[in-house]
C-alpha cells in the first residue's frame, strides 16, 4: 500500500518549521464537531469553508450536513476539531501548533493570524495526495477525509510578508482577478499585497486622470480591501507621487508641476519615456496640493493603516527648474523633505508609511531625519543587488523590509534563475540583519507583456522564502510549486518554463522583440543563435505539456493558456534572433529572405490574437492597444526593414 506521507510531505509550501509522522490517521467526518476558542468570526468562517470543502469530497456523502458550531467546553464525539488562539503556548503572534491525531484535530495559534495559517498548511494535508491545487473543488482519488497523523509546529521568519503588484504600466487587472490573486497568497501565508499605481486609480478630484475601462475605481477597491481583509491579507496602496508620473504630469493642466516639463502627449510617449516618467517639481506649493489631493482620494478607498508612499527615482529632481537652487547641494535634503511632507498627509490620516531605498542609500549622513515610524523598502532586482545595505538601514533604527523580484518586467517568460537569486539573497541578508519584511516585486515595464501566470513561480518563491528564508530552492521547490500552485503532479512543465526562460537571465526579451530589427542586431544583450535555439526547443516542448496538462481536473486554464502562449513568443523571439545575425552578417535581401521574414510576421500577428485572448480574460482592455501596435510594427519592420521616422529604438514604439 502506497504511504500517504510521502505525498502529503511532498505537497506543503511552505515547508513547515518542523513537521514529524505519527502512525494512524484522523478520518474527519461530516458529523466531526468544530470548537473554537476565538473571537475572531474570519476563523470560524475559515474552519467552516474547510470542513465543508473536505465533506464535499466524500465518496459516499451523508443526507444530513455538518454539525452546527458547538460552543467552547461542550462535548463532542470524536473526531473533534480544535481551534484556539493562546499567546501564551506559540511564542510568534503568526506561529501555530497543528495537531492531526486519530481522535481529532487540535490547532493552536499565537493570534488568530496564526490560526488562520495553519488552517491552510491543514488544508494542504487534506489535498496533498490528489495532485489538487488547493481551491479545487474536484473529487478526489482516495478518501479525502482521512488526513495522515502528524504534528507541525510552524512560524515565520519575518512578520510581515508581501507582494506589489504593478497595476499601472500596462495591465489593469479585473477585479475577480485580484481576488483570485489573493486568493492564491492566502494558500502561501502571505500577509501584504501591494497595488502599485501611478495614475490607474479613478481619483474623484479630477476624473479625467483615469476612467473604469483603464484603472480601479474607489468601490472595487473597496470590495478587493474587505475581501482580503477576510484573508488576513492587508491591501495597501502604493502611489507614486515623486518620481513616475508620467501620465499625470503630462497632461497640460499639471505640466508646469514638473521638475522637466514635457512637450509630448502621454500617448505619444515611448515605453522607456513612460518607464521613466517624469518628477514632481518638490519646491512648488501647488504641487503639494496635488499631492494631498491624490492621497486624500486613494486613503478614502484603502483601509490600511499602512502605504507605501513610494518615492523611487526622482530622476529629473534637480535637473530642471531647480538646477540653481541645488547646484552647491540640497537634493539630500530636498528629497527627505518630501518624504517628510508626504508622510505628514498621511500620518494625519492615522497611516504609517513606506518608501524605497534607492536615494536615502546615497545619503546615509541623512538617514536620522526619516520619520521614526516609517518603513525602508530596500530594493535591488539584479545580481549586483546591494543586499547588505540592510544592514545600514537596519542600524539607523529604521523598520526595514528586503524587497527583491519576479524579474518579468521587458521579459516574454520571467528570468526565473535571475529571480531565484535575487529573492533568496534577499532573504538571507534580511533574516541576517533584522529585516521585519519581504516585499516581493512584480512589475509591468513596457507595457506589461509578462503573464501573470510566468511570474507566479517567483510570486511563489517570495512568498515561502519570506515565511522560511532557508527554504529549499531549486528542484524541491519546483515540485512543490508544480503541486500547490499550479495543480499537477508533472513537474516537467516548470522545468521546461525553466529552461525556456534562461534566456532572459541576461537579456530582456520582450524588448528584443518588439524594437526594430536593425536596432536589435546592434543590441549588446542579443544572444546568440545556438543560445536562441534551445530556449526555442524549450518554449515548444512547454507548449506541448501544456496541451497535455489541459486534462487536469485542478489546473488553471487561463494559466497553461498564458503558458503557452509564452512559450509561442519565446520561439517567435529566436527565430528573430537568428534574423538579427544574419542581418548583422550582411545577410542577402533576396526573395527566400524576404519569404522567410513575411511567415515569421504573420505567425506574430496570429499570436498576438491568441495573446489579446489571455490579456482579455484576467484584465481589463486599458493598455492592450499599445501592445497590439507594437506587435505590428513589430512584423513591419521584420517583413519589409522599413526605416521610418520612428526606426530609432529609444522611441519605438
């Protein structure tokens, strides 16, 4: 007979701090009576979908429905369920103690928080041998109500466990998207999501920002905030309001609140133009106003007592209207007193705040004038990360999150090696300096090709390295991610995404492919045609597995569909490669040539249909036009080598 445990040990993520097989199994039954001890309603709710969810599986379902809630000190026939909060048995607020024995189950936590994780991690035991993502509601192979005996004892390495999730360079996620999302952090322990705006919001003072076909209005927020409020999830607002905002600052009405004023349009902008947006002019009283105007709006739709204020990359601070002022110095301060300004907008509101790292590390003489109750997000996405610096903000006194990335931004498949460095260093250096939190980063530059499904490893990567920093990586976490996440037992899927996307470890591949082809030919980053093709052998093997994996009960098909159509760009990306050297080794330009480049657009523009498909299925339209027009401008320039007035890659497209 097959042991339940290796399936069950192999099927947690993250890996509990400490976990031991006991003989035996707990066979919980529709009758199996649930007592808490808490006065937290999300538990009970919690409890109650899990149970039901387990008696749904049952072979042989009873007439009558589970138990009602029994009172705390009552009796109880066995198998009982146990749930208490008790600060004085777990140490760590977020930790618990589970317990599956024959007689009942027993989940102790340091808070309700701690209650709530370990619901998941049981509910991870109650699916681990079914090859189930964990909401699936699918009939299982054996009884499913029969969990193998063990005990877990679990707590995290840092308290407070994120994810940003770009929701203003391209793609505007719907709302049931969200929900899935957070849904799927849930299932991970997580505790923080992040939407990152810059103008994607629907601000009331003044509707013509953005309207709901292109950004989030107050009430999905509203509804997105309690609903991941139920799931111990706090949803914070990360706005920019220094340095990225393009969209606003861009319009004529707040132009002359630029730092460097724009001549263009925001819809004749390039994607590295919007990328690096423009900065508020810091010393103009107006642009405080508009600034609290932004806040007041965005504060009115989050209820978190936390923000994320932002401020990274002021690029243009200094360099325009105020080049006089700060000519023998000042930016330091300058900058600080931004940050200073802002916070007091929010803090007036009753709200701590976030910033990046990137321009007080420059100043670390200056590090004392931070608000006290802020918090540092200390950043860097590429193998030269500075990952110690931790350290130094960690010794000025200031509340430090390590926040590493996906590494999908100007990718078609996320640089899935990159990543898994990045978020692992970051993890170590902050566990090793006192950090208090890991926000993992999934941005969107260039228009937000990258699907959400090719960043849901290193979303999920982030997610266990910030409960467990010494968590294993590499092939037992791709296991483990094939299981839980995705829903198979096939881990071959995630080792060909994989090696598919080894190529955009150090190229950015969507980049590559949408800018002309005589300016990629000269791109320093374009790799060769032997690298080019096994990631095109990958990228079609990954879309064969995807076909086959379409039979899952628990699979995503809006995932496998991103998948594959990844996997389709990827090979449309190599077969440019191998264009781009010919054509930089005086390739003829004769009638096989041109045939050769005619098929490959028409294959773009066939897969970009595809592609409209997925984008249309978890987003909002907002932003999929300009990726249509680059695509074809893409086959134009690859058909024909059309130089045009737009042919110089800095303002393509």
């Amino acid at each position: 007979m097959p042991n339940p445990w290796a399936a069950t040990s192999a099927s947690l993520l993250p890996i509990p701090k400490e976990i031991h097989e006991l003989p035996g199994v707990c066979d919980i039954t529709p009758d199996s009576p649930l007592v808490l001890r808490t006065d937290d309603r999300r538990i009970e709710r919690a409890a109650r979908q899990w149970r039901s969810k387990l008696c749904e599986w049952l072979p042989l379902r009873r007439a009558r429905s589970p138990r009602d809630l029994k009172p705390a000190g009552d009796d109880a026939r066995s198998p009982t369920i146990r749930i208490a909060v008790d600060r004085h048995r777990i140490e760590h607020r977020d930790g618990y103690r589970l317990s599956v024995q024959p007689e009942g189950i027993e989940l102790v936590g340091g808070s309700a928080a701690g209650c709530f994780h370990g619901l998941q991690t049981l509910t991870q035991l109650s699916i681990a041998d079914r090859g189930l993502s964990v909401d699936s509601l699918e009939p299982p192979i054996r009884n499913p109500s029969a969990l193998p005996c063990c005990t877990v004892v679990d707590w995290p390495d840092f308290e407070t466990r994120g994810l940003l999730h770009d929701v203003s360079r391209g793609k505007v996620p719907t709302l049931d998207t969200l929900k899935h999302l957070a849904d799927r952090l849930t299932a991970l322990k997580v505790n923080q999501l992040q939407l990152y705006i810059e103008h994607t919001f629907v601000f009331s003072f003044d509707p013509e920002i953005c309207d709901p076909d292109n950004g989030l209005t107050p009430d999905e927020v509203r509804e997105l905030d309690v609903y991941c409020r139920e799931r111990f999830i706090d949803l914070v607002p990360a706005l920019a309001t220094f340095g990225h905002m393009g969209r606003i600052l861009s319009m004529p009405k707040y132009r002359h609140l630029a730092e460097v004023e724009t001549t263009k349009s925001w819809d004749r902008m390039s994607w590295p133009e919007r990328t690096r947006g423009l900065t508020l002019d810091c010393m103009n009283p107006e642009a405080h106003r508009l600034i609290e105007r932004m806040w007041s709006d965005v504060l009115d739709a989050f209820s978190s007592p936390v923000v994320n204020i932002c401020g990274d990359e002021p690029r243009d601070l200094g360099e325009g209207k105020n080049r006089r002022r700060f000519a023998s110095g000042g930016k330091g301060e300058a900058y600080i007193e931004h940050i200073r300004r802002s916070h007091d907008i929010c803090a007036r509101r009753g709200r701590q705040t976030q910033f990046w790292s990137d321009v007080v590390r420059e100043y670390p003489h200056l590090l004392h004038w931070l608000p006290r109750d802020s918090t540092v997000l200390h950043w860097g996405y590429n193998d030269g990360a500075d990952y110690e610096s931790t350290a130094t903000f960690v010794a000025a006194g200031l509340n430090t999150f390590v926040c590493p990335g996906t590494s999908g931004w100007k990718r078609i498949i996320n640089a899935m090696d990159l990543a898994e460095r990045n978020i692992s260093s970051f993890a170590a250096a902050g566990r090793k300096h006192g950090a208090t939190g890991l926000l993992n980063t999934d941005w969107g530059d260039h228009g937000h090709f990258n699907m959400l499904a090719c960043s849901l490893h290193g979303i999920a990567l982030g997610a266990t390295l910030g409960w467990s920093a010494d968590h294993p990586i590499g092939d037992d976490f791709d296991r483990r991610f094939a299981r839980v996440v995705l829903g198979v037992d096939d881990v071959g899927g995630v080792r060909l995404l994989r090696n598919a996307s080894q190529i955009a470890d150090r190229c950015e591949t969507w980049r590559l492919l949408w800018m002309p082809l005589r300016a990629a030919c000269h791109d320093p980053s374009l790799p060769g045609e032997d690298e080019a093709r096994e990631a095109q052998h990958a990228a079609h093997e990954l879309r064969r597995w995807c076909q086959r994996a379409a039979s899952t009960p628990a699979v995503d098909h809006r995932d496998l569909s991103e998948l594959a159509v990844a996997g389709r760009f990827t090979e449309l990306f190599a077969k440019k490669v191998a264009f781009a050297r010919l054509l930089e080794n005086a390739w003829s330009n004769g009638p096989g040539a041109f045939e050769a480049r005619s098929t490959w657009a028409n294959e773009l523009t066939e897969a970009g249909c595809t592609y409209a498909d997925c984008w249309g299925a978890r987003n909002k339209l907002s932003g999929l036009d300009d990726v249509r027009g680059a695509l074809l401008a893409a086959a134009e320039y690859v058909r024909g080598l059309k130089p045009t007035a737009r042919s110089d890659a800095a303002d393509f497209p």
